[in-house]
C-alpha cells in the first residue's frame, strides 16, 4: 500500500466532517497523499455531467463521499420525497463516476440514524436492511441504505472497492447550529449562547432522559482515515464511542451549560416530547481493528466545540 501516490476526493468537503478530516490529516500526514475537499461550489453532484467533470478534472485515485442533503426532523417530515431523489442521486453520480475513472477505493458515509426503527439493541452492522426504518426520515433513510447495497453490487459486478462507514451523532467546529433544524449538540450549543447573554437558564426540550452516542467530528475524521488507508471489507463499520460512553441528553446540556458557565444552569421542560429512548450503536467491530483508540472525553470535546462557536459566532453557519 506504501507509497502509491494516492489522490483523495472529499465530497461534501466543506461540511461538519470534512473540515474534521482537513485538520485529522494536516496531524498525522502522509508524503503520498494529496486531498481535495469539493463543496456545492466545485459542481452540483445531482448532475451527472457536472460529477463525471470533478472526476474527469481531479482525476482522483481514491473518493470519501460525504456530500449529502442532510436535515433536522421536521425538515425530513416534510422533505421525504427530496431527501430520497436528491442523496439516490448524488451517491448514483458519485458512485458511477468512481467506477468509470477507476477510483480504487471508495468510502461513503451512512448513519446509525438508517437503521430499523424497531430493532433490538446494541445495533450493529448487520441489522441495517432489516426492517423499515423510523417513519420520520424514510427519504434520507432508504436513500442511505442503498449505498450499502450499491457497494456490494459495484464489488461482484466490477470488482470495485467500494465501502461506508456508519457514524452515531456527530458534533465539532463547522456544525450546523440553527436552533430549528440543527442536531442536539449544536442546537443546545446556539441556546446556550443565547441564554449566556440574557442572563437566563438554559432550557433542553423533554425529560432529559433519552441516551445519545455522541462522536467528536475529530475522532471520526481520524478514523475515516483509517477505514480511508486500512479497511478492506466491502460491509460497512459502525464508528461510534463505547456503549458505556452513552450519555444522557440532560447530561450533554449541563456539559454545555458548565462550558459557558451559565449561572442559572439548566431547566427541563418536559411538555416537550422525548425522541427515541436510546438507538445504541455497537461499536465492537470497530474496537476489533483498534482496541487502542483513545476517544476525546465529552467535556473536552464539548468545551472546544463551545469555544469554537464563541469565536466564530459571525460566520458560523445557524
Ligand atoms: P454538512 O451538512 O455539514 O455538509 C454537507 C456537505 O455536502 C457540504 O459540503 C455541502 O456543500 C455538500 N453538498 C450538499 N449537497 C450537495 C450537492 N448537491 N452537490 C455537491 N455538494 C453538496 O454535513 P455533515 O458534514 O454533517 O455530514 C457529512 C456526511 O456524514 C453526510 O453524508 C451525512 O449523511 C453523514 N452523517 C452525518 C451525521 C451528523 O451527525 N452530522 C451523522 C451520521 C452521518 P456546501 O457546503 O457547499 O453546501
């Protein structure tokens, strides 16, 4: 494997993880690989033509696939039918132009939040086509499974080296941190900020108790390179913390609270519904290959994310 020159794709670029991957390869370099991060700009991915040019200009040796239509709930409530034609057509395009330009290895991402809606716990990677998944983001869901099953078909047709990787709940600098349609941690986070400059507690949706796996945008980048260097398996691996390091939504928000030092800690409002109770992902595959990693503890994570957001509140994206 050694020192093929190696040119890397990142669609989606420009993203929560893509930024993550920038940094996790500017630590831990390699002389024989060259990256280019694409976003929106560089072309739209729905259009065949516009893919198969990236692809024809970069001519890339290898391909991480991040670019999604990705969206909070109620986006997905709404948007079923887009979420579903606008990713079958991005991960189509990418995919195929992968297969014509003769990348060697192509790894794309899914997301636990795919998987059945009624299953037993912990999941883990062979549960995903099992069952339908949560009627809320149907679209985004079936649309994200068929990676799975494209992989596998470019591998027996065409021999390609095509995988995916299923994180849990990603948070980290560059996040999406609108209070409506963002995820938990930046949406608390964009809250927290608020109710730092009025004086006021910070108030979390729900009881408190439902249990998240939440993954630092570092870690996963720098596991993404792993999988990127390392995995060869065709089936996809779940990256995720432990399962004992799920934590309780109650517990992130007074994480987030201590990192702004809210005076007036936090308050729950339990009118609000609950989510899902728990979806804990395994993540023994995982540890199988790297029983070492060290994951960031949440509090560190946490405090840089909070940071991050307090110095780039003008251009953060919200
Ligand atoms: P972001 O929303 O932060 O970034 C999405 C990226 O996709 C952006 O670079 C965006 O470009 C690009 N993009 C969107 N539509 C198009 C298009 N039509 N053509 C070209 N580029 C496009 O997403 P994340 O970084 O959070 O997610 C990355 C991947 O990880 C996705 O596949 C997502 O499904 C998956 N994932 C995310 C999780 C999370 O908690 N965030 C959890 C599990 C999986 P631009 O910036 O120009 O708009």
């Amino acid at each position: 494997m050694g020192s093929e020159k190696k040119i890397i794709l990142v669609t989606g670029g420009s993203g929560l993880v893509g930024q993550a991957i920038k940094q996790a390869k500017q630590q831990d370099p390699r002389e024989n690989e060259t990256f280019i991060f694409l976003s929106s700009k560089d072309g739209d991915l729905k259009d065949p033509a516009a893919t198969q040019r990236i692809f024809e200009r970069y001519k890339p040796t290898h391909v991480i696939h991040l670019a999604a239509m990705v969206g909070g709930l109620f986006n997905n409530m709404k948007h079923n039918l887009d979420f579903l034609r606008n990713n079958i057509l991005i991960n189509d395009n990418v995919l195929q132009s992968s297969y014509k330009l003769g990348v060697k290895k192509c790894v794309s991402c899914l997301s636990t939040c795919v998987f059945p809606d009624k299953t037993t716990y912990p999941i883990d990677e062979t549960m995903i086509h099992n069952g339908p998944p949560h009627s809320s983001n149907f679209g985004y869901s079936y649309a994200k499974r068929l990676i799975d099953i494209q992989n596998h078909a470019y591998n027996q047709q065409h021999g390609c080296h095509f995988t995916a990787v299923i994180p849990t709940n990603v948070f980290g600098a560059c996040d999406n941190f609108n209070l409506e349609d963002g995820h938990v941690i930046p949406g608390l986070i964009h809250k927290a900020y608020i109710a730092k400059k009025e004086g006021k507690p910070l108030v979390v949706y729900g009881s408190g108790k439902p249990l998240r796996q939440f993954i630092y945008s570092i870690d996963l980048a720098k596991l993404f390179l792993f999988v990127l260097r390392e995995y060869e398996e065709i089936d996809p691996i779940i990256l995720s913390v432990d399962e004992s390091s799920e934590v309780s939504i109650g517990q992130v928000a007074q994480l987030i609270a201590d990192a702004f030092q809210l005076e007036h800690g936090i308050v729950l409002d339990d009118t609000k519904a609950d989510g899902q109770y728990k979806k804990t992902a395994s993540n023994k595959k995982l540890r199988g290959y790297l029983p070492d990693f060290q994951f960031m503890p949440l509090k560190d994570a946490i405090e840089r994310t909070v940071q991050w957001f307090n110095l780039n509140y003008n251009v953060a994206r919200k």
